[in-house]
C-alpha cells in the first residue's frame, strides 16, 4: 500500500530535519606556511582551535625555506589545502603553468622595513645616505624585502647596492659590529622586531631604527604573503570555516587585550615547529607597534591592488586565472 500524501511529505520533512541536525562533517586541513609575517595567526588558530575551527582537524606543514623549485614540487604533489606564502611567488608559479594554485587572497599588507643606524641623537639615518651604500637583506637577494626596498629607494632617488645577509647567528654579528655593519638592513618581520629587542638587551655598539616603511614611500598598499587554495579536495563549507578561523586569529593577535599571549603562542611555535628560537617581546613588540598588517579583502576588492601591484613594483602582468573563481 502506497503512502498518503502528507505521509510522504512528513517522512521528507524528517528527512529534512535530520539533514538540518545532522554533527558537520569534519575534515582535515592541511596548511602550508613559511617563518615570516604569514605564521603569528597560524599558531594562534592552532593553539585555539577548539574554540574557532572545533569540528576540523588543523595539519601544519613548513615551507621549503628559500627553496622555489622544492615549494612548487610541494604544491605539485597536492600534499596541502592551503598555502601562505609571498604573492608573487605564486604569481610566478601560475605563470610557469601550474594550474592547482589559485590565490584567495593577499593576506600581509605590512610587515618589510629597512633599518638604517641610528645617529648620535638616537634618530634614523637619513635614506639619502644610502646613495651607493651598501644595504643588507634577509633571508637574501631576489626576495621581497629586497624588491619592494629598491623600489621604494628608487621613488625618492636613491640608488644602494643590496646585499644577502642570511638569518641567525651570522646576520646578528653583521650588524652589531662596527667594522662590519652596512649602511642599511631590509628584513620582514618578525626579523626586524628581533633586531631591534636584541640590540637593546645586548647593547649593540651599532644601534638601528625603522628609517622606511616601503608601504608609505610606495604610495600604495603592498599585497606581501598570500594565502593560496591548493587543488579543489575540500567541501566549500570547509573551507569557509577555515578561512573564517584564520581571519579570527589574526584580529584576535592584534586585540591589545591579546598581544601578551599572542606573543607568548608564536614565540612556542617558531621554536617548537621551525627550530627558530625568537623572543616572546620581540613578538608583542610587533604587535603593538603594528608593524604587520594582516587582512583578507574579498576578490573584487583586491583584484585592482594586486594587478598594480605586481606591474607597478614587479613589471610583471597579472594572470587572467590567478584569483579563485565563484
């Protein structure tokens, strides 16, 4: 015997509530990401991440440091969700025909400096100093902190001869001592606040301080990292939580209720998953300070700064698929 009518539409409508009631599916989320500005909300979402992204699982992986071709093989192979890194490397990727990328969104709007040192009334030197001096850069040549610093030098008429200058222990000796030190030094964070924290706890002889933020010489907002879609494996409702939860941590880390113990979860997490021991003040020195910007404009929004960007400092075009598509 067949069911009435309404029968049948009851049995749909529990069928409907059950749907509606139904726990989410939970996924893993694999994410890619390298030890620059892109990293302090990663570990603040990891560290919170039963109260902002409960019902998924949240899978860490390290860039290949300073390695384009192993970062490509990496995306290749499909081994991640997601990717931060800078938006040009990216660029440079869907430009050389890799068609798993897609980029969601700019992600650091801020956060490269050059450093030059301080005279003896504790003031920057000047830029025009620099006029064919020697400019450190870190991690090295070829890298955004060099390329965005060059162009904004070259705005106001200066013209330096950049060097690399690495990380660590060698990078630190570099600039504390005198003989040795160049006539400037361009890092991305957290770099620059280490620098900075350390030559006061130590006393450096040489003494640095913020002389150009490239974003305000440039006249223009700098797209820095990225956050990068890596092939189509996750349900869309998967990745909205994600990339709501990134978004929460990030406005969480900037909260000056927050910035103690955002500084305290990145410094653990550079040293327990990048084996770089950096100082939680150094840290919270960043954030109060602002110096990184993290925010996450929609694609229309952010379509018109990254094509001027990338032909403005870059000289390069802007590829047609480059953003994700509805």
């Amino acid at each position: 015997m067949r069911p009435s009518l309404p029968t049948r539409w009851l049995a749909a409508l529990a069928g409907l509530f059950f749907l509606a009631c139904a726990p989410l599916r939970a996924q893993t989320i694999r994410l890619s990401f390298p030890p620059d500005p892109n990293a302090l909300p990663v570990f603040v979402l990891q560290a919170k991440q039963k109260e902002w992204l409960p019902q998924d699982k949240l899978e860490l992986k390290a860039n290949p440091s300073g390695d384009p071709s192993a970062m490509r093989a990496m995306i290749a192979s499909g081994d991640m969700d997601y990717a931060l890194f800078n938006l040009v490397g990216g660029v440079r990727f869907v430009q050389g025909g890799m068609r798993n990328v897609h980029l969601v969104s700019p992600w650091v709007w801020r956060g490269i400096y050059l450093l030059t040192p301080v005279d003896a009334e504790g003031r920057a030197t000047a830029l025009s100093a620099l006029q064919g001096k020697t400019v450190a850069v870190s991690p090295g040549l070829s890298t955004p902190p060099q390329i965005v610093t060059q162009k904004a030098l070259q705005k106001i008429g200066v013209k330096a001869d950049f060097i690399a200058a690495g990380s660590g222990t060698v990078l630190m000796n570099l600039l504390r001592d005198p003989s040795r030190a160049p006539a400037g030094f361009a890092a991305a964070e957290p770099m620059v606040s280490q620098v900075l924290l350390r030559q006061q706890q130590e006393n450096w002889p040489v003494r640095w301080a913020v002389a150009l933020d490239p974003t305000q010489t440039l006249g223009t907002e700098i797209p820095l990292g990225a956050l990068w879609q890596i092939g189509n494996s996750l349900p869309a409702a998967a990745r909205e939580r994600f990339v709501a939860a990134l978004q929460r941590a990030a406005q969480w880390a900037n909260d000056p209720r927050n910035q103690a113990e955002a500084a305290r979860i990145a410094a653990k997490g550079y040293a327990d998953f990048f084996r770089q021991p950096v100082p939680p003040q150094a840290f919270e020195n960043m954030l109060q300070a602002h110096r990184v910007v993290w925010r996450m404009d929609d694609a229309a929004t952010a379509r018109p700064v990254v094509e001027r960007y990338l032909k403005d400092v870059f000289g390069i075009a802007m590829p047609p698929a480059l953003f994700i598509t509805p």
